[in-house]
C-alpha cells in the first residue's frame, strides 16, 4: 500500500505530462497500482484487520487477577490454567506476563561444586508472614537446607530461630535426607556463630557440641559474600517466589503439610538449571556418600527452667501465670520446654530427721570402743 506522500508525488508527476509507465519506472511502483490510485483520486487509508483470538483470552481475568495477588511466576500460572483447561504454549503466557514483571539484575561469580556427600547449606528465611499458631497468629520462618552435590533440599517453617529449633530442624532435615553430611556451611547467624574475624571463627558452643555429636564439621562462609552460600541462597528466593505464589492454607500445620508435597512434587522433582537434573535422582547417587542417619539416638534438645511458687499459690512461664495445688505452697516447679512440670520439694521435715541419721552415726563412729554398747549386750 502507498504511503500519503507517495500518492501526492505520483499524481503530480501525472499532472506533469509523465506517463504511467515512466512514472512506474521512477517511483518501482507497479503500473496497474499507479493506475488503481490515479483513477480513484482518493489519499489510500489502512484497513484494520481483525485480531485473531488467542488460546489465552479465556483466562486472561484469572491471570490479571493472580497479578493483582503478586504472582508473577510463569511456571506457577501455567500449572494453575493447565488445570483449568489451557491447551497452549507457555510462550503466550510467558509474552502476557512479562510486562507485569521487573528485569532482574545479574552479577557474574565463579560456581563451586562439592563431591558427593560433602557438604550442605543452611540458612533461614526470615519473616514470611503471619499465620494461625493455637488460635493465634504469630510470624513464622523458614528453616532451609540443601545439599551441596544433588541439590537435595529440605524445608521446615517455625515460630522462631532459636537453638533447640535450629537442632530439631536439623535431625528432621537429616532424616528427610537419611544420611547426614560432612560439612555444612552456615551464614554468620547469631546462633551459630559468636565470632568471625579475619584471624579467629568461634562457634556456638552448644551448637559446636551438637554438630559433633552427628560427626559434622561447621563452616562459617565470608560475610557480606552471599555467593559463597549460593545454592541456598537460590533456595530461598525459589522459595518465596514459587512456593509463596501458591494458594496456601492459614495455619503452621498447614503450611509444613504443604511445603513437603512442594519438595516431593515439585522442587526436588524439577532438573537444576546447572546440574541439569532432578535433584531426587543425584540425592540417589549422593546418599551412599552421606554418614548413616539413625545409628544413635537423638540429640537431646530439651532443657529444665526453675520456677518458684509464689504466694498466690502460681508459677511464671514466658509472661504467662499457670495455678498450682495449695499444698505446694513450697515448692520450685521446673518446667521443660516440652510442657512437662517436675515437682522438687525444698528441705521439710524429713530431710531434718535424714540430718539426724547422719548427725547419730557420725556419733557412734567417734565414741570410744570402751564406751559403745551393743543392743543385743544389754538386752540379754
């Protein structure tokens, strides 16, 4: 089709005597088209065609909808519509979404790759929102490992990132995996690692004991150098943007119920984009190489507080007031952390006459033998 300043040239170099053959061969316009637009006299104008439908079109409200939500993850939106019904590609999908997403930004490091059974990454991913814990609702976190070789990964939320947690959630993840590894590298989190300067790293000493205890030797990486604990790095970011842009229950229970068909469907299931496997097939390879989980029995995690009774007869744990029986009114209640109570009487009356046993022997041993008398003697 012409353009409009074509058109006005053509006509006047008609107007100017040429002919329409000479004009054809001045301008590379066929001279049956010269003469379409000669005779009619009109400027050309486009015609608008029609859009052809698109498979997508259908689920387009859902997809804006789901965007509206946060989610952007193409693969997460693919499986959604799937199960509705889509047939297409996920390039339509993937050309729909895009302008919806932000560019991110890349930087270049050096990848290190561990043999078989080596080494694993821990980290925690903080503060992933609110959700019900016994009727109420509090922050939770999730507990993440990988292992260096397969890719192999575990996760566990919780409620909090104390040191009895992070031991529990380790002999969970060494289960999850039945084998545990040689190494594990850890960021400078408070709990695991006091100090770390260039000259001197100092673990937790309990946390120390704990690692010791299963055979694993701790490994604190640079700070300020997430590259150095970069699978599990990935792991969180895998996480809260495939995981968390799912319709997720509103409970903990829910949420650990959840996040374990994710590892066993999805995240273990998926090839790695630098082993080119499903980490489930190299956790295959990898787990001869790990040490043997369930030789010896778990770390013991739980530990004894002291609580006095007071004299409104009630006992304080974590800010709240718990009433104990009346007779007890001299008593220190330890109280685990597993919820169990244990019951020490303070000195009463009996450990009065224990002292007066003691005090009668201690007697008799320093009393002369000339001067000691044998019951049975002064009976008969």
């Amino acid at each position: 089709m012409l353009s409009e300043g074509e058109f006005f040239m053509i006509r006047d170099l008609h107007q100017k005597g040429w002919s329409k053959t000479a004009i054809a061969k001045e301008t590379g316009f066929d001279r049956k088209t010269i003469s379409k637009y000669l005779k009619s006299g009109k400027i050309p104008k486009s015609s608008l065609r029609k859009k052809r439908g698109s498979k997508l079109d259908p689920f387009k409200p859902y997809l804006l909808q789901r965007i509206q939500e946060g989610t952007t993850n193409c693969v997460v939106l693919l499986e959604e519509i799937e199960a509705m019904g889509y047939e297409g590609k996920s390039t339509i999908l993937q050309d729909f979404i895009k302008p919806f997403r932000a560019e991110p930004k890349r930087q270049a490091t050096v990848r290190f790759e561990t043999p078989p059974g080596r080494q694993a990454q821990v980290d925690w991913a903080e503060e992933l929102g609110e959700y019900e814990v016994d009727s109420q609702k509090k922050m939770i976190h999730a507990f993440i490992m990988t292992l260096g070789y397969s890719r192999m990964k575990y996760i566990e939320f919780t409620t909090d990132m104390k040191m009895e947690t992070l031991m529990r959630c380790h002999m969970n993840a060494f289960s999850y995996f039945n084998g545990i590894p040689a190494q594990i590298l850890y960021d400078n989190m408070k709990s695991v690692v006091i100090k770390h300067s260039p000259v001197e790293i100092r673990f937790n000493r309990k946390f120390e004991d704990f690692l010791a205890y299963y055979g694993v030797v701790p490994k604190a990486c640079k700070p300020y150098r997430a590259q150095t604990k970069g699978k599990v790095e990935r792991l969180v970011q895998y996480l809260k943007g495939n995981f968390f842009q799912r319709r997720l229950g509103f409970t903990l229970e829910d949420l650990n119920y959840q996040v374990r068909l994710w590892l066993d469907n999805t995240a273990n299931k998926k090839p790695n984009g630098t082993t080119k496997e499903p980490p489930v097939l190299r956790w295959q390879k990898e787990q001869p190489f790990l040490q043997a989980w369930g030789a010896k029995p778990l770390f013991p995690i739980s530990y004894w507080e002291v609580r006095e009774v007071s004299k409104d007869c009630m006992i304080s744990y974590k800010g709240n007031k718990y009433s104990v029986p009346h007779r007890l009114d001299f008593l220190e209640q330890k109280k685990s952390r597993t919820q169990r109570i244990n019951s020490v009487w303070r000195p009463t009356i009996l450990s009065l006459l224990l002292l007066f046993q003691v005090w009668k022997r201690a007697l008799w041993l320093f009393t002369p033998p000339s001067k000691k008398v044998i019951q049975n003697e002064t009976t008969s």
